[in-house]
C-alpha cells in the first residue's frame, strides 16, 4: 500500500500513511519466535504416559515386544519435542 499523495513524508492524519508506515516498519523487524510451552515431563509422568500407550496398543492387538518399543518411541518424542535427555529405561 503506497499513499499517492504523500510523496515525502508520512502524514499522521493520512490512513494510507499510516499503513504504509506500519508496512515499512514491519519489513524490517525479525519476525517474533514463539516458543511453544510444554508441561513439565517429569519421569512419573512418562512412566504413567508409557503404561497407558502400553496398554492402548496391546489393546489394537500388537505383541508385547511390538507394543513396549512403540510405546518407548512415544515417550522418546515426548523428550525430545523438550529437548531433554532419555531416562535409561526409555
């Protein structure tokens, strides 16, 4: 958006102006980073997040060696969307 008839300068009564100037000044600043907050993932929670997953897919039938390993992987994606170290039992 251009104001046509300000050609210098910004007039601060002009809504072309305006825009035009809130346009130029945003070009120049970095974009803001949000960063996502997460719950706290503290090893109680995982084991109980790992016993429920656990369940869920002996449930849709896998075998145990199948259904702890998908379970695992799930808690391993939990730790690292947190980007925290893997407890030694995961």
């Amino acid at each position: 958006m251009t104001c046509t008839i300000h050609t210098e300068f910004f007039d601060d009564s002009c809504e072309m102006c305006r825009q035009e100037y809130l346009e130029m000044k945003k070009a120049g600043e970095p974009a803001p980073e949000k960063e996502k907050r997460y719950r706290e993932f503290t090893e109680e929670r995982a084991k109980k997040l790992y016993e429920e997953v656990l369940l869920q897919y002996l449930k849709s039938g896998l075998g145990d060696v199948e259904a702890a390993g998908k379970a695992r992987a799930v808690i391993r994606r939990q730790c690292d969307i947190r980007k925290m170290p893997y407890w030694s039992w995961v």
